[in-house]
C-alpha cells in the first residue's frame, strides 16, 4: 500500500480538527443539551490535538510515542497495530509548540476540568467556566488561520452563546458556593488559578469575558442597537470599571488563613499569630457571607484580598502589640 502523503494527512487532520471545534460550539448552543461544557471540553480537546498534529505534520516533527532502539525508533502502537499518537498534554509540553503561553495555560485548565470530570459526574458548571470555553474557541480560530489559512476561519459559521443579562450578586454567590459544582472540580480550578499571574488570569486567550450595560435609546432609530462595545480607554468605559471589577471577583485571589498570618509577619508583624487572626475573624464576623471576605471550598475557608486589607489595617493600627 502506498503511503499518504505529508499534505493529504494534514489536511485531513485540519479538516476533522475544524469539524471538532464546529461540533463542540454546536452542541454547546443547543438548548435541549444539558450537558454543555463536559461536550465542549471533550470535542474542543480532541480539536485542538487534530490541530497540533497537523502543524507537527506540516514541520516534519514526529509526534508519535517511541523508544530509542540500537539502529532505529521503536514505536508504542495500540493492540489493533495503529501508532500511538501524542495526546494534547504532551503536543503542549513540546519545544516546538506554537501556542502562547495564555492559549496554553487555558488548554491546561480545560484539560484538567476533563480529568475530574471524568472520574466524578457533575452539573450546572455551564457558567462557572464559560469564559475559559469562549476563549477556548477563539484562541482555535486564531490559530488555525495563522497557521493554516484564511480559507480555514469559522468565525462566521458559529458563535459560543453569551449571556446578556446582568449577573446579579444573588447569582455570584450561586457559583461560588453552589453545591452542585462538584469539589473536586472547584478544588481543581482554585488550585490551577493561584499559582498564576495577575496578567495571565486577565488575559483574553486565558478567559474571554465581555462587559454588557443597560443603554436607554434617545433617539427615534436607536431603539434596536441592544449591545453597545466602547474602547476600554474611552471616558465611557471609566465609568464602568468599578462594575466590571466587581464582576471579575468570580475569580479573585484567594489564601490560606497561614498565608494571611505569613504574610503579615513579612510586613514586620513578627508577633501576629494564628490565634491572633483567628480571634481577629471571630470579632468581626468575618466569615459571614454578607461581607464576602472570603469562600469555604470543601473543607477548607480561603480568604480574598479585601480581608487581607483589613487584616493588614488592623495591624498597622495595633503596631505596638506586633510589632519585634
């Protein structure tokens, strides 16, 4: 049998990767599915990796698993003799990966979001990650037009379906304490997020949020412009940072009560203990969820950066008692 050439067998895998990112957006816009974001991740995964093959196909890069033998490569191959290809994780650790770094950190957290779901079932975790899968599929627009061709931009053919009403405080502290987000899944992203830069989590390839606001028409012909987007540097847009930011606490900076107290010693407070921040919480009621000081995960309260303020203003004003 002859063999395939190097451009039939990337062209083929452009193709079905381009069919997989269609197929998971599709189902995702499907209102009869439940199942949304567990189908998007699978197919978008498998997506991603046709992808990548395609570009280590086009460069001449063996992206097959083997062992190095005396004369030549040893093959790993599967019972039915096919080649063992690179699953996504290990396209993603390769040198010659052309991925940025914030496409490939948001593969990484999809990926890990497959492996807990794979082992726990779960539900309602739609909105909890969306962001991450509108980034997802845009970052895999992106790519396979600059590395394959205009002819291959699925921009116009479908879109990830975006929620346009506002997100009420009622409905942030749904997701961040909904119980039916499994643990394991909620472990998995506060895990993966706190070791990340400021800039990466912020960043567009990372998670793809939009800002939409309430716009009352003035003017007869107005009434069915609904979205309005603004330069984020335009005065329009000043005025809206303070929602926005509010919005963005979903995702927050999160420690440890031990972090906390490590953290004020840093700053000098050799004698803040553990027993002090304790009786410090207990007084002011800290952990009740009106002041949103902090998240119980599991078993485990993790305070957010606005207690971390108050902590470091109770020690300033207490300087004498912590002070070496």
């Amino acid at each position: 049998m002859r063999k395939r050439s190097v451009k039939s067998v990337k062209d083929e895998l452009i193709k079905k990767s381009r069919e997989a990112m269609l197929a998971a957006v599709q189902l995702y816009n499907n209102p009869q599915i439940t199942f949304k974001t567990e189908s998007f991740i699978t197919l978008s995964i498998i997506a991603w990796t046709y992808l990548l093959h395609a570009y280590f196909r086009k460069e001449k890069i063996d992206y097959r698993y083997f062992t190095p033998g005396k004369k030549r490569k040893i093959y790993a191959k599967t019972k039915q003799g096919a080649y063992k290809h690179w699953e996504l994780e290990r396209c993603l650790n390769d040198r010659r990966c052309p991925l940025d770094n914030e496409t490939t950190s948001n593969l990484r957290f999809l990926i890990g979001i497959r492996h807990e779901i794979e082992h726990q079932m779960t539900n309602k975790i739609d909105e909890y990650i969306s962001a991450k899968l509108q980034a997802c599929a845009i970052n895999f627009n992106y790519y396979i037009v600059n590395l394959f061709g205009e002819k291959y931009n699925i921009s116009n053919e479908s879109a990830l379906v975006i929620q346009f009403s506002p997100l009420s405080i009622e409905q942030q502290e749904f997701l961040q304490n909904n119980s039916h987000i499994a643990t394991n899944v909620k472990n998995f992203i506060v895990e993966f997020e706190k070791n990340l830069t400021d800039e990466l989590i912020s960043s567009s390839k990372y998670a793809y949020r939009i800002l939409f606001t309430a716009y009352n028409a003035k003017r007869v012909g107005q009434a069915d412009k609904v979205i309005e987007f603004v330069p984020i540097d335009s005065p329009l847009a000043e005025g809206l940072k303070k929602e926005y930011a509010f919005i963005k606490e979903t995702e927050k900076a999160k420690y440890l009560p031990g972090e906390i107290v490590a953290k004020m010693k840093a700053e000098g407070y050799e004698k803040f203990s553990m027993q002090r921040h304790i009786e410090l919480w207990k007084s002011r009621d800290a952990k009740n969820p009106k002041y949103h000081y902090g998240i119980q995960i599991a078993t485990t309260w993790y305070w957010y950066d606005n207690w971390l303020k108050e902590v470091k203003q109770y020690c300033e004003k207490c300087a004498n008692l912590f002070k070496g």
